[in-house]
C-alpha cells in the first residue's frame, strides 16, 4: 500500500507540473495589457489556477508550505489580469520547488526509431497538430483552445520537455489532447524529443550540450536564465538522440559514455540492477564496436578500458559502493575522452583501417572455417561425400541468419549487446561440447586398423541421417556465433572510415583470400596424408579449437553478466587462443586440459 500511495503522490505531482507549465504557456493567449483578449482561455486559467491549489494539498510536506504561498500569489496575478512575463516567472517559481522534491525522472536507455516516430507522429498528431507540426491539422477547425503550433518559437520557449512528454501520456483535461499511453514509453519519449525540437534551429553547432536531466526539466527559457546559451539549447533540442544509446547512429565511443552516464543515475538512484545493466551495455553496445579501430592506435589504452569496465561492474550492482562507482566512471569517462580523441584527431590512417579490417574476419573467420574444414574432411576420409551436402547447407544457412538477425535487430527489434553476447557465448559453449565428443571419437581411431575396421563395421550404419543433421547443426553453430558480431564490428568500423571505406573493403578482400588459401591447403594435404596421421593432426586441431571455444564462450557470457569475473595477477590475455586474464576461464581451460589427459590416457590403455 505504501508504495501505490508513493505512485500516486508521484502521479498528482507530475500533474501538477504539468498544469503549472501549461498556465505559463497558455496566459498570454488570455490577457494582454491587462485585458482579456480570449475569455475562454481566461476562464481555462482560472479553472486550472484552482486545480493547482487543490492539488498542492498533496505536495510534499517539505515544500508544501511554499507551494500554497506561490500558488495563492498565482491565483492573485491571474485575478488581477497581471502581466504575462510575471506569470510565466511565478509559474517557473513553481516547477523549480516541486522538482527539487520529487525522485529523479526514470528514462528509457533507448528511442523508437526516426522511421517509427515520423509514423506515429502522421498516424496519431498530424490531424490536429498538422503534418508539420503548425497546428493547422484538418481536425483543427474549431477546436478550444486550438492544438498547440510546435514552430512557435515563443511559445516553445516556455515549454519543457517533461511537460510535453505528460502531455502525450496523459493528455490534458479540459481540451482536445488525447493521452497516448498505449504507446510503449520509448515511442512516447521519442515522440516528446520530435515534437520538442521542431521549433529549434538543427544548424546551429555548440561545443557544450545541456544536461540530460536539466534539458528534459526546464524550459528554454529558465535554462537561459542559469547562463545556458541559446546555441547549446538549439543543439541539445534537436541532437536529443545523442543522448540515447542506439538511437544516435553516433558512434561506439558516444554510446558508451551516453550509456555511463545512465548507469551513474540509475546507481545514485538506487536501481542497482538497471545500473549494472546499463554498464553492461555502455560496453557491448558501446565500446567493444570500437575495439579493432583502437586497437590499431593505441593497444595499451584499448586494454586499460576493458579492465577498468570490468572493474566497474563488479562493484555497480552492490548498494554502498557510490565513492568507489563515481570515481570508476569518472576515470572511465576520462578514458572515453581520449580514445575518441584518439579515433577523431588521429584519424585511422589508410593502412590500420586495412589492418582492422584483415583482422576482424580473419579473428572471427579462422575458427569458424577449420571447425567446417574439420568436419568436410572427415566425412570426405570416410568415404561419406554424400554428407558434405549437410555440412555445406548447415554453415550456409548460418551466414544468411547471422546476417538476417542483424537486420532484425537494426531495423525491427532490439537486440542489446548482452542478448548478443549470450547467443554467441552459447553457442560457443555448446559447439565446444559437440567438437570435443567429435574429437575424442577421433582418437580413438587414429590407429590405421582401428579405422580400417571402423569402416567395414560401422560407417555405413552410424554416419545415417541423423548423424548428418547433427554435423550441419555444429557447422551452423560454428558459423553462426561469429557472422552477428562481425557485420556489427564492420558496420562501426565503416562509420569511423567515413570516406576510406575502400581500405575496409580491401582489408575485408585480403582476408577472403587468406581464408581460401588456408582452405585450399587443409583441403589439399589433408587427402595426402595416412590416415592415421590424418586422424592425429585433425584431432589435436580440434581439442585446440575447443580450449578456444570455451574461452571465448567464457568471456562472451562475463561480459553478458552470467558469469563472474575475478582478475588474474598477471595479463596472460591472448585473444586469437582464447586465453582471458581472469580465474573463471582459465580454471575451466585448466579442468579441460585434465579432462583431455585423464581420458585420453584410459582410451590409451
């Protein structure tokens, strides 16, 4: 009951505010030069004066004494047919005491799409607000008090955002303004943010944005008040998306400090699992699509990133821990700073862009191709051509669903980085599984009579259908764990190239073809060999692969949260052979080289 009781304190505040800023808005419609001009207006202030008497009766107890003492000079004002500058200022008077009462505003991580927002904004304003926002919709016509022209300079510059954004959940009593809360609160924050920049100049440059939380709060004329220019307004009005993670199309680096900072409000909050998630977030969607471009600049500051945001997130979660939060993000942030400044004023040379791009597909291809080439030849040595077929639709398949799960999440769901992460640490984990059944059967038969006598007995009858499904499900999983990540890491790399995509795609070629030569070579020595060295180096390839594929499947899901991570003393990190500096993937690698031996040594004996 206390909590309803609190959301409903909450609710009638909002309101308030709402009324509060509308009476600002709305007075100079009413009276001017100490006459009234439009009598329904006029009597919707009064009207909505009372309101805001009655509901200043629920305020906070801390300011509600102040309340009821500007609110009776409100009513006095609007009695008096006052000037409207001395309104407007009373009125601001008014929002400013009962925002410093009230929690701070929860937002979404995340906007609805431009696409999405220009469609609601047709399908549910344009018929009053018009289809640019002027008010002069077709259902216009004699509506009192008329819809609100979103142009208007004057008017918008006594409007908040917050206001905007009640007024598009909850409507506004008394006049046409319908309330859109069907709407999800991301299509309704981007709708307030489309709406609220339309009377701004999107031209103007500012080398300082308005604070999120000032600029959503305040009116642009209370932020010009507190020294705020008008440029930096205009700029923070219509660059609101900047402030969003995944819907700025900015780059990884703006991402992740947009996305720090809300994991910091959310920690001083109090919500420590938003503000984990948050972090969590600041780096896969954020930071990790940077990675190959730093890396090529500054290896050491690429590396001292991903320690400290790890180090962030093990202590994010926990209640108490503000000093040490604050003092991890303002370090990070710093960081942040300059690695942006790193990609922007050294910017990617001609050659590092190559090599990024070489060594995005050759990391994310080199496993993919020898566990399918592993596979192939097997089947190929076992006299089971037939199955190739399987083999081939399994990883095909994989590249067409990595690739279409990359559209679906940018132009129809959301996918967040952590989501990713988990498929791809799955994914990996289980491949690992299946590789290390594969290869201990191998060894098993890595003695030229035991294969012999395998295919006589038992090739024909174990390698059926089934089996063969099985084959194409771990091509699939193979192939597929990597395509997602790598056309994210190419679509960031090509935002950072902006006019030298052409080194991207020669580095993406140059890559094409060491993998083909790598194939060609496996594909043409392998038939060569005895079967029982064939048996042997395939099997020792595969049992490498899979000590890769655990501790990459490892590190995917730390980085999703699912796991601990708890550093190593020394950086014994190698990337390319899936060795982390933390205990939790180290000590599965160790426990499956154990379990390698132990059982190796028994099928020996």
């Amino acid at each position: 009951m206390a909590n309803s009781s609190a959301d409903t304190q909450s609710s009638d505040m909002r309101q308030l505010l709402q009324l509060a800023e509308y009476v600002g808005v709305d007075y100079s419609e009413a009276v001017a030069n100490g006459e009234v001009i439009n009598p329904g207006e006029y009597s919707e202030m009064t009207e909505f004066a009372g309101l805001i008497g009655e509901k200043t009766e629920q305020a906070p107890e801390s300011v509600r004494s102040e309340m009821q003492h500007l609110v009776d000079k409100l009513k006095q004002l609007i009695n008096n047919k006052a000037d409207p500058e001395a309104v407007v200022a009373l009125t601001s008077m008014l929002r400013d005491t009962l925002l410093s009462a009230l929690p701070k505003l929860s937002l979404p991580s995340k906007l609805a799409s431009e696409k999405r927002v220009k469609q609601l904004f047709q399908q549910t304003c344009a018929a009053c607000h018009g289809a640019s926002g002027q008010g002069d919709g077709l259902a216009a016509v004699g509506l009192e008090p008329a819809p609100t022209n979103f142009t208007d300079r004057e008017r918008a510059n006594n409007r908040s955002l917050l206001g905007l954004f009640d007024a598009v959940s909850d409507g506004i009593d008394g006049t046409a303004m319908a309330s859109f809360s069907h709407l999800s609160e991301e299509e309704r924050w981007a709708l307030t943010f489309y709406v609220g920049s339309m009377a701004f100049n999107d031209g103007v440059d500012a080398e300082q944005k308005v604070a999120l939380s000032e600029l959503i709060n305040y009116s642009p004329n209370t932020l010009l008040q507190r020294s705020i220019s008008s440029n930096a307004i205009d700029y923070s009005r219509t660059h609101a998306r900047d402030y969003f993670a995944g819907s700025s199309g900015k780059d990884p680096i703006t991402i992740a400090r947009v996305t720090l900072d809300q994991a910091l409000l959310a920690y001083q909050q109090g919500n420590y699992s938003e503000a984990k998630r948050l972090a969590i977030s600041a780096y896969l969607d954020g930071f990790e699509l940077a990675e190959n471009a730093l890396n090529s600049k500054a290896p050491e500051l690429m590396r001292t990133i991903e320690r400290d945001m790890m180090a962030l997130r093990s202590v994010i979660s926990e209640p108490d821990q503000l000093p040490q939060v604050e003092e991890r993000t303002e370090r990070l942030q710093q960081e942040f700073e300059t690695a942006a400044n790193t990609l922007s004023e050294n910017e990617l040379s001609e050659s590092a862009l190559f090599a990024a791009s070489a060594v995005i597909l050759l990391r994310e291809g080199l496993e993919a191709l020898l566990i399918v080439l592993a596979i192939g030849t097997v089947l190929a040595r076992s006299g089971r051509k037939d199955g190739l077929r399987y083999v081939h639709a399994g990883w095909i398949t994989a590249l067409i669903a990595g690739v279409g799960t990359w559209l679906v999440a940018e132009y129809f769901i959301s996918i967040s980085g952590a989501s990713r992460e988990i498929i791809e640490g799955g994914a990996a984990l289980l491949a690992a599984v299946i590789l290390f059944y594969v290869g201990y059967w191998m060894h098993s038969k890595t003695q030229s009579q035991q294969w012999q006598r395998f295919i006589q007995e038992k090739v024909q009858t174990q390698l059926k259908q089934g089996a063969l499904w099985g084959l194409a499900g771990l091509a699939f999983l193979a192939v597929y764990r990597e395509v997602f990540e790598t056309v994210l890491f190419y679509q960031s790399l090509l935002l950072q190239a902006q006019d030298k995509g052409t080194s991207v795609a020669y580095g993406f070629v140059f890559a094409l073809v060491v993998l083909a030569i790598v194939a060609w070579v496996v594909i043409k020595y392998s038939v060569k060999l005895p079967m029982n060295t064939f048996f042997k180096a395939t099997t020792y390839i595969i049992l490498a692969l899979v000590f890769i594929l655990l501790g990459k499947g490892m590190s995917a899901l730390q980085e999703a949260a699912w796991f601990s991570h708890t550093q190593f003393p020394l950086d014994v990190t190698f990337d390319w052979l899936g060795i982390y500096a933390n205990w939790e993937s180290l000590s599965a690698q160790f426990v499956y080289l154990i379990l390698v031996f132990v059982l190796f040594k028994r099928q020996a004996s």
